[in-house]
C-alpha cells in the first residue's frame, strides 16, 4: 500500500503543504507570544488574532514553539519532509523522464530508424508493429514471447526472421499468413529494451537492485511507464511514417488479437487494391 502512495505526486504534495503550513504556524505562534516582540509585524498579529478563533491554537503553538527542544525536533523533521517532498514532486519525475527519453531515443535511434528506411526501400505498402508489452515481459520474458508466437499459430500466422539493420545486425519478424505464397511486409517487434524500466521502479520503491517488494505495485506501475515509454517513442518519429506504423498493447488478448488481425486485413487489403491498380 505505502508503495503506491510513495508513487503519487498527490501524496507528496500535500505533504509539502502541510510540513510548509507547520512551519508557518510555528513561526506565527512565535512572534503571538512573545510579548517582548514589539517589531510592527508582531503588533499587526496580535491586533488580528486576539479574540478570533485563531488566538488557542497559536497560544498553544506558541508554548510548544518556546521549548527549543520539542521544537527543535519537529521542525528538523518538518524540514526533512519538504526535502523529500521536493525530491519526489521535482527530482524523481526527471530522472524518470531522462531514462524513459534515453531508452526511447535509443531504441528509435538504433532499430526503428533503420527499420523504416528499410520498409520504404524494400515495400511500396508496409506495417510496422511495435508491441508494447506487459509486465509478465520482466518476470517471465521466454513466456511472454512462445505465448506471442502461440496466438499468431492459433491465428493462421506464422513469423518469419529478417534482418533489418546491418550496421547492428538487428532482427525483426515478418508476419507470415499461411496460405500466401511469401510473407506479408508486415514487421513485429517487441522492444525488450523495456525490461530496463524496472531500474526506474526499484529507483521509485527505494528498494535494493533486482528486488521489487510487489508484484501488483510493479505491474501497474511498468504500464504507466509503458505508456511514457511509447509517447516518447512517437515523438521521435517522422510525421510520414505514422501512417506505416502502429502501436499495439498487449494488455488484454481479446483486444490484442483484434488489433493485429485488424493491421493484417488492411495491409492485405492495400496490396491488392495496389495489384489491381
């Protein structure tokens, strides 16, 4: 539970707001007590607070101000807690931004660039997916993918190797429908370079590298940075090629399996309307 409050910036901004208000409170209640305080600021507070209902609780305030060991204490912790309160609203999200923009430059950089160049040289009408995985790619990666294989099977699909990019000798799939005679210019590709999100989750948890103290904190939080993950990914992308391109989740099979079937029709569908032409 306390990991995915720890991940709200909800949590750590009231945070923020209350250790702030603690130490506006004190110092008011401060200057309301100290009777030998005649500085113009200390008279304007007391004209204002005498008599309203604001008068108990800074005299109350002020008598914990006044013991400098009790109040020592608590505004050390109070001062702590908008330090870390700070880090989590402003440090955290940029350093999560910075390893999700360096993963996506990455992986845009040294494959789907050179795929889509490619495609373009190679096809007059392409796809390109790139599935987005889940969670289970990081706890179960041989699983994940024999379970891709196995829906393409079951859907009359086979995959086909090729080599996309000699420079770094990377390989995608091309989808295979068993009743044609060559297979489809429609190329898959799971970004395993995700599997690096889960450094960003441990730097999230504050745990120990390779440990994640819960898996269903973990999951949801790999789909959040997911979606980061692919908006980040589109924005590198060439304005011509979102046609050619698609994003798939694997959240849910039923959708999943409706959205390739889906890009296989239409890609059918443009080749022959493009023989026909």
């Amino acid at each position: 539970m306390f990991r995915r409050v720890q991940a709200s910036l909800g949590f750590w901004a009231v945070v923020l707001v209350l250790a702030a208000a603690f130490f506006v409170l004190v110092l008011l209640s401060a200057l309301y007590v100290d009777s030998g305080n005649e500085s113009a600021i200390a008279a304007a507070l007391r004209n204002l607070v005498d008599g309203s209902i604001l008068e108990p609780l800074l005299r109350e305030f002020g008598a914990f101000a006044s013991n400098d060991t009790v109040a020592g204490v608590f505004m050390s912790l109070a001062a702590a807690a908008v330090s870390v309160s700070l880090i989590y609203l402003f440090k955290m999200p940029d350093m999560r931004r910075i390893a999700i923009e360096s993963l996506a430059y990455g992986y845009y950089q040294n494959f789907i660039r050179h795929l889509i160049t490619h495609c373009i040289e190679q096809h007059a009408h392409f796809r390109i997916l790139i599935i987005i995985p889940s969670y289970e790619l990081v706890e179960q990666p041989e699983i994940y993918w024999k379970t891709f294989q196995s829906f393409l099977k079951r859907e009359g699909f086979s995959l086909a190797d090729a080599r996309t990019d000699g420079s770094f000798a990377r390989h995608s799939f091309l989808v295979q429908r068993k009743n044609l005679p060559e297979p489809l210019p429609l190329y898959v590709d799971v970004p395993t370079t995700m599997r690096s999100l889960t450094k960003v989750l441990e730097l999230e948890a504050n745990t120990p590298v390779g440990q994640l103290p819960d898996a269903g904190w973990a999951r949801q939080r790999f789909d959040r940075l997911a979606g980061y993950f692919m908006d980040a990914i589109q924005s590198y992308m060439p304005q011509e090629s979102f046609g050619n391109l698609r994003f798939v989740r694997s959240d849910s099979v039923q959708d999943f399996s409706r959205r390739v079937s889906g890009e296989v029709d239409k890609l059918e569908q443009e080749l022959e309307d493009y023989r026909n032409s």
